[in-house]
C-alpha cells in the first residue's frame, strides 16, 4: 500500500510539474537576461578547476569548444562586443590552431568559433590553421574501421559525440570557400557513422558500437547527451546548406525523425531522461543533453522544419525546465560529467559545455519568441 501511495503522489508531482511549466509564458527580455547571467558566470568561473584534483580544460578542448559554440550565438545577440572579445583573445593566444590530435573529432570543435569569428571579422589567419589541417586530412583519409576496438578507431567518427564535434567545421567550411571537397567529405563520412550507429526502430543514435545489444533495466541504451551532440549538430550543420540542396533534405529526414522522437519521450517535468528509453529509472533532470534538445526544436520551428503547433509546447516546458535549474548566481545546475553513458547530475555541478548547450538553447528559444 505505501508503494502504490508513493507511485500516486510521485505520478500527481509530475504531472503537476508539467501543468506549472506549460503555464510559464516566455518573455524574450527574460531569455536574454537569463543567457547573460549564465554567460557572464561562465566567463568569470572559466579557468576554475573541475574538482580537488583535475584542472580546468585546456582552451582548445572540446569541451570548451562546445561552450564556445554557444557563447558565438549569445555573443551575436547581446549587443556587447566584450563577449567576441573574450573569444578573439583565446584565438590569438593559440595562434587560432586546433588542438593536438589530427583526426580526432573532440579536437576539431573549436574550429566552429574559429569560422564565426572569420565571418565577423574578415581575417584569413583566424581559419587558416583549420583548412591546413582539414586539407591533411582529404589528403590522408584515415581507412579505419567504424567498430569500437579497431586500430586507430576514432579516427574517423565512430561514436555519436564526433557529429557534434567535426561536421559542422566542415560545413562552415564549405560556406565559407565554397570548395565542395569539404561537403562530399564530410557528407560521405557522415552518412558512414549513421548508417552504423542510427537505430532505425527508435530514431535514435547509439553512442557507440559497444552499447549495441545491451539492455539497462530492459530498455535499450540511449545516451541523452550523445544523442543532443547528434540533434544540435544536425541544425548547425543545415545552418550552412542551401535548403533546396539533397545534402539538405538528408540532414533534415534525420533531424525530424529525432525530433518527432523526442517530442514523445520528453518527460513531464521538462528534461529528457539520461537513459532516453529509461526515464523511471533516470529522474534526475540533466541539463546538458536537454539543453541541446531544447535548442535543436526551437531551431527546427524557427526554420520551417517543425510545426508550430506541434513543437512550441513542447520547446516552452524545456526552456522553462532549463531555467528553473540555473542557480541566482547564473550557473547551471544538473550537467551530467564527462562520460559516455546515461549517468548521474547534481544540483551543486556544471560543465563548460552545458553552458554552450545553454546559450544555444537560449539563441533560437529567443528568435522563436520574439516574432
């Protein structure tokens, strides 16, 4: 009798939690407040250690490229040139180089700042380190395999994190030169890692080969941030293709299969689970992953891929979930740490790349509302 009274009154919070945030209006002030409290905290907090005994990420990790991602949409709408500041000075202090490893899609993410930098300020010596490295690259196609333990196996983008990482670099890249080998390329390798990790039965990405086949609590193992890398990488890559092109309409079958998925697994309290099949089993909110799900919608409304209608409840009670977790002083609260797997979040903890996960969230929740 007190589990069923437990399950009532856990089931009756939920869906109270629900009802409070679809109530929430969203007010665009209110959004660019919010994203500048966050990224002003961010900035201030950006060298502290992890913990005890890890220091901070070096600049060019992917970590903070993803928080860099971010930062370069907040940075274009808050009217405040001290935030493109912040991030030319990291720029020129590494002498506008990627990070060490060749192939390695982690250390490729901070090209993406590298390109919008490029494109605000028209100077060459911002990308050219990138299109030297990516030119290497064409020159010398890594020929691995996309199995887990294979020789040099992250090489090419054999697990779900690596489509967040390195595509749009590409993508930006193509833009920026309009030399198609950086699309052909990027498409070819793209649709390699989809045709082996993409779970045609759920829409959704396994994070790697080794999660094929495994079961957690009977459902099948759906890491949410890796599946956020996978959905925020889909709209900053189609940021950069013609709509009308096949390259286009290939990212945007994937994209609304993603999200006509997630629209049905979002949990009543905002956030999706860290386990995506496995919400009773994953309450904790997760901020990260969710964020990226947060921006991917609102992104995919404001371009005319999504409806409305469909979506914009479902963007409203994330934002509003998002927000409720970012604490008076502007950090954000519930990001899952480095990992690989559905995990665990805590209130008094954050990462660099939620923050950007954050902001892009931010970005497009303010375009949505502000029309």
């Amino acid at each position: 009798m007190f589990r069923r009274n437990s399950i009532s009154i856990f089931i009756f919070l939920c869906l109270l939690t629900s009802t409070l945030l679809n109530a929430q209006s969203i007010k665009p002030k209110e959004v660019l407040s919010v994203m500048q409290k966050v990224a002003d905290w961010q900035i201030f907090h950006y060298r502290d250690p992890i913990n005890l005994t890890k220091p901070a990420h070096h600049p060019l990790d992917w970590t903070n490229g993803a928080l860099y991602v971010g930062m370069v949409k907040w940075a274009a709408l808050s009217n405040d040139d001290k935030y493109y500041q912040w991030m030319k000075n990291i720029g020129r202090e590494h002498d506008w180089e990627l990070y060490d490893r060749v192939y390695h899609a982690d250390d490729h993410t901070v090209g993406q700042m590298y390109c919008e930098l490029f494109r605000k300020y028209d100077d060459p010596e911002m990308i050219a380190p990138t299109i030297e490295r990516f030119d290497f690259i064409l020159l010398h196609q890594a020929q691995t395999e996309l199995t887990w333990r294979s020789p040099f196996h992250q090489d090419r983008w054999n697990w779900c994190d690596a489509l967040f990482m390195s595509p749009p670099v590409w993508a930006k890249l193509y833009k920026i030169t309009g030399e198609r080998k950086y699309l052909d390329f990027m498409v070819k390798e793209y649709k390699a890692t989809t045709d082996f990790l993409f779970d045609k039965e759920e829409n959704l990405y396994y994070r790697d080969e080794s999660y094929m086949g495994k079961l957690d609590n009977g459902t099948k193992i759906f890491w949410s941030r890796g599946n956020g890398w996978v959905f925020a990488g889909l709209a900053n890559i189609m940021n950069e293709l013609d709509p009308g092109t096949e390259e286009y309409r290939y990212f945007a079958d994937i994209f609304k299969k993603m999200a006509n998925k997630l629209k049905d697994i979002q949990t009543p309290a905002g956030h999706w689970a860290m386990s995506l099949l496995g919400a009773e089993f994953y309450p904790t909110p997760e901020t990260s992953g969710s964020s990226f799900y947060t921006f991917g919608l609102a992104w995919g409304i404001n371009n005319g891929l999504l409806d409305e209608k469909t979506y914009e409840p479902v963007v409203r009670k994330a934002w509003n979930a998002m927000v409720s977790h970012v604490t008076k002083d502007g950090m954000l609260a519930y990001v899952q740490p480095i990992g690989a797997a559905p995990g665990k979040a805590y209130p008094d903890q954050t990462e660099v790349y939620g923050t950007g996960a954050f902001l892009s969230a931010g970005s497009e929740v303010y375009k949505l509302y502000s029309k």
